[in-house]
C-alpha cells in the first residue's frame, strides 16, 4: 500500500481538534463502556493498536494500519507522496494515509467546509483554540478529553511542564475540550519586525527601540536619511483578510489589548472588574489604532501595507524599497536569502525584540500552547481508532517522536553526536546549513507544520534548529511578562448559535474599520459613531452573553 493516498477535497485553515471514543464489552447489558460515557473503546476499533504502549514507547501498528488525514498544502513544501517521512511511516510504523488536501490559501474556509459537511477524515491538524467551537454542537468532532486517558506522552508533558490551565481554558459549555494544542515547554516568541539593520546603523539608530514611541523615532531618522524609501511596508494583510496581522497581534499586548490575528473572538478579561469587555470598545484598542494611523498619517508606513499580499511586499524589502516589515524566526532566513541571491552582501537583516508600550512589556496570553488538532466524530468508528490515538501521542507529544517529524531519519537527513544533530552536508533548513542543496520540509516531508506542532515542544529541540541570530532574539525575549489567561465562558448550544451570528457581523465590522482607520480614509473623530455602530451590532449582547456563562461557570 503506498504510503500517501491522496484524495480530492477541502481542508481548511485554522481548525481545532477533538476525540470520542465508543467502548466495548461483551455484557447483554450496555455498560459505560460500551455507551463511550467511560471512555473505553471496542475490541473493533483496536486493530493495529499496542497493547503495552506507554510514554517514551516508539508507536508500531500491530498491523498495517490507515489514517484519514486533512492535510494542509504549503506553497513553500508542497504535498509530495514520495517523500522519505510516508515511507518510514509505512516501512518502520506500518502507518498509511488517505488524504484529502487543501492549500494554505483557502485552508480554514475549505476545512470548515469539509467538517459542517460531515465528510472530513479522521485527523484534522493545524486548528488553533478557539476554532473548535463551532463544530462542537453539531457533533462533527470528538472530545478529546473523553480519551486523553490513551495518550501518556501528552498527559505526561502536560503535568511535568504545568499546563493544566492551558487545558483548563479549551473547555466547552459540557466541561469537555474538542481540540488538543500543540505544547511548549517554555515559551518561544516567533514574530517581531525585520529591519535592516546595515541601514538603521547607517541612520544613527545603534540602539533597538525599547518601546512603540521609540520605534517610530527610528522609523523617523530612517525616513529623513532614506529620502523616497520607506521606513516600513508591511505584510501579512490578507491572509485570512486580517490587515496588518502579524504586526497587530505583537503589539497588541504592550498597549493592553488584543489585534490582528490574535483578536480571536474579540474579548479582553477585564481583570479590576471581573468580566469580558469587547476589546474594540477599550481605550487601549483606540490607543492602539491611534498609533499605527499616525505612522502612515506621517508617511513612516506604506499604506499599500495593509491591502497588499506578500510577495509584494517582501519585493519591497529585498529590493532596498523599504527598511522593516513584520517576520518571524524562518522568514528572517527567507528575507536575508533575497538580499545574498541578488548580489548584496552588505545587507544585514534582523529580527528586533518586540517593544514595549504604554501597558508594559507584555507577550499575549497563551504562548505556551500553539496549533493543535481536531478529530472528526467518525473516526471513533474506524478500526484504526486506538492506534490513530497512539500514533498522535507518539509523534506529536514524545520526545522520540517529535524529533523524528522535526529531524527526519539519522544517517539519512542528519547525524548525531552525543545531544548534537548535523544537517547532512546537502541537506539545509532555515539557514541553518546553507551549503545544503535540499529542503529538510520540501524535500523530505520533515519539519512540516502538519506532522509537527509548536516546532519542536522541548527546549532542546527548539533550540537545536535555531540558529545562533534566532536564539539571540528568543532570550531577548525571555523576559517579557505574559498576560493572564483569560478565564473560560463555554456556551450552551443555544448561545452558540447566536453569538456566531452576531460574531460575524462584528469581526468585518471590526477589520473594515481598523483598517479605515489606520489609512486615513475614516478620520479617528468619527471613533464614536463607530461605538454606536456595534452597539447596532449587537455588541452589547454579545458579550453580556459571555459573561452571563462565566457567571454561570462559577
């Protein structure tokens, strides 16, 4: 049996990830077992399953065994049934898929699709908290706390790294989670600005901004030494149609609010008052949306930075048309590698610490826990059941496991000495071997975000593919306080329904009017009438809805 089957279909972007089981027992009479109330599964739904699997134990099928799989194209390592990670799956683990896949450019709409339609495989992966909810009252994925009981590496991670809160937070309205996160063990920060660093030098700047008002004095000296330049394009503005995304969800936290992709249902927990306000509605959005309208306002950010897709911009950078944009610990690689392909090896790109601002020094909430995965309803029916379960906590929750999606296969795609691992000489990832000729992801299936969550989960890990420019920005962001954790409000199924409904109308209301605002084209003294507006959307219903099951939660 080939080692990938691939399946025309839809997936989709962000979703979240659950699992149910049904029991066994040979009694006339059903026990919790057999009703799933227990979480036991039948004899029927073992096959290929170990019988003596436990923490630290590398996952075997019994037998050849067949998972349904919504895989998540990326244009940077697209879909390949050749490569090396299905063969060993097949050849060592005795693991095959059925796939139905999706791109990256639609995922979270054909994955929503595909799971309200009742027809999605059993392994959902790259689903973020939150995304879970609206497929838990239909019934189309599982509760995954019904059967964590059958993965000893993720219950053991769990509890040695202190992240019972974190599982605590992705209840529902019945007191059961439907998605599983991918874990870390300390926090690792990702996103910032890029800059050139060769020019801010040249500009005066030797020092990184400490705070968002010394940030844009930077961009100011930028601006006055680079006539006709501009100090900063932005992207990722229209993935998922979230203008200025990434650079929003950074800041947010230091203003004391949420953005950007991090706005998530739009609540912030009031913690003076004990309840949810809707975080538009705060001054600290307003200061927010004030600061990034001023930037543009003083031409020190390309307004195309908020509609333009990604190749454009990161054109603009590598072209020396700008001097910043919003990057992550890969894209930086990606960003330096443009400048070297074109000739110019006097460009010097780095990833500052993320500043500060009026609210503190603060990451967001929740950086210890990252995309994680749903199960779909059915898959409590497939005889595979127990070993899909098995297989998950091997691979996404062990140590052994997490090594091989992230490594790949010793002797082959690296070497190891002692703790030390080696790209293999024309094997490269990230930058970290330059010389290397082949993708570690594109070309052998490894260090792919669909077979591997949080990029690594351990710290040593981690760090083991970070290169000594990475590690430099992660422990200058060590210090850094993380905001509380908001508490869970899960809503009954009546709620649900009305809250999407209302939810809806908010979030376009909110990303049209965020992005107005910060272009100019609506002027910040009519910040009121957009007040009354959500009003007219139903926004004090919204969250009252909120806090009334926080109230009811207790």
């Amino acid at each position: 049996m080939r080692a990938a089957r691939e399946r025309a279909g839809a997936a989709a972007s962000v979703a979240v990830l659950a699992l149910a089981l049904t029991a066994a027992c040979s009694s006339s009479e059903p026990t919790a077992e057999e009703t799933g109330d227990g979480g036991g599964i039948p004899e029927a739904n073992r096959v290929g399953a170990m019988e003596d699997f436990a923490a630290g134990t590398e996952f075997v099928a019994t037998e050849p065994v067949e998972f349904g799989l919504l895989y998540r194209d990326h244009p940077n390592y697209p879909l390949n049934q050749d490569w090396l990670f299905f063969s060993e799956m097949e050849d060592k683990h005795k693991v095959t898929f059925d796939i139905t896949s999706a791109p990256l450019s639609d995922w979270d709409q054909k994955k929503s699709l595909i799971i309200s339609s009742g027809d999605a495989p059993d392994f959902i992966p790259v689903t973020y908290k939150g995304q879970e909810t609206q497929f838990v009252s239909g019934g189309a994925i599982l509760p995954l706390s019904d059967y964590v009981q059958y993965m000893p590496n993720f219950q053991q991670k769990i509890e040695e790294w202190g992240l019972q809160d974190y599982l605590d937070s992705l209840e529902q309205a019945d007191g059961k989670y439907y998605m599983l996160p991918g874990l870390y063990e300390s926090p690792q920060p990702q996103y910032s600005i890029a800059v050139r660093k060769d020019l801010w030098d040249a500009a005066g700047i030797t020092d990184e901004p400490e705070t968002w008002d010394d940030f844009r004095d930077a961009l100011e000296k930028l601006k006055a030494a680079n006539p006709g330049v501009w100090p900063m394009s932005d992207r990722w503005s229209t993935n998922n149609n979230t203008p200025l995304g990434a650079t929003l969800n950074i800041a947010a936290p230091a203003f004391g609010t949420i953005a950007g992709w991090g706005f998530g249902q739009g609540l912030w927990f009031d913690e003076d008052q004990e309840k949810f306000v809707y975080a538009p509605t705060t001054d600290e959005y307003k200061e927010l949306v004030e600061y990034f309208a001023s930037l543009v306002e003083d031409g020190l950010l390309d307004p195309e930075s908020l509609t333009q897709d990604d190749d454009t911009a990161v054109q603009k950078f590598g072209s020396g048309q700008s001097l910043a944009i919003s990057g992550n610990t890969q894209e930086v690689t990606t960003y330096r590698k443009t400048f070297t392909d074109a000739g110019n090896t006097s460009a010097e790109v780095k990833l500052i610490r993320v500043p500060a601002g009026p609210a503190g020094d603060n990451v967001a909430a929740g950086s210890r826990i990252a995309s994680g995965f749903m199960l779909s309803s059915t898959a409590k029916d497939s005889p595979h059941f127990l070993a899909l379960l098995q297989w998950i906590d091997w691979l996404y929750y062990s140590d052994e496991g997490i090594e091989f999606s992230q490594w790949g296969v010793e002797g082959t795609t690296y070497t190891k000495d002692g703790d030390t691992r080696t790209l293999a000489a024309d094997v490269d990832w990230n930058g970290l071997n330059p010389a290397g000729t082949k993708k570690l992801n594109a070309d052998f299936g490894f260090s792919n975000g669909v077979f591997m969550f949080a990029n690594g989960s351990t710290d040593e890990l981690i760090g083991s593919m970070q290169t000594d420019s990475t590690r430099e920005f992660v422990e200058s962001m060590a210090d850094k306080e993380e905001l509380p954790l908001a508490p869970a409000a899960p809503l009954d199924e009546m709620q649900q329904e009305q809250v999407t409904l209302w939810q809806s109308a908010l979030n376009d209301s909110v990303l049209q009017n965020t992005a107005a605002f910060i272009l100019g084209s609506r002027p910040m003294s009519e910040w009121d009438a957009w007040m009354t507006e959500l009003k007219g959307l139903n926004v004090d219903q919204y969250v009252d809805t909120y806090n009334q099951a926080l109230a009811a939660k207790g």
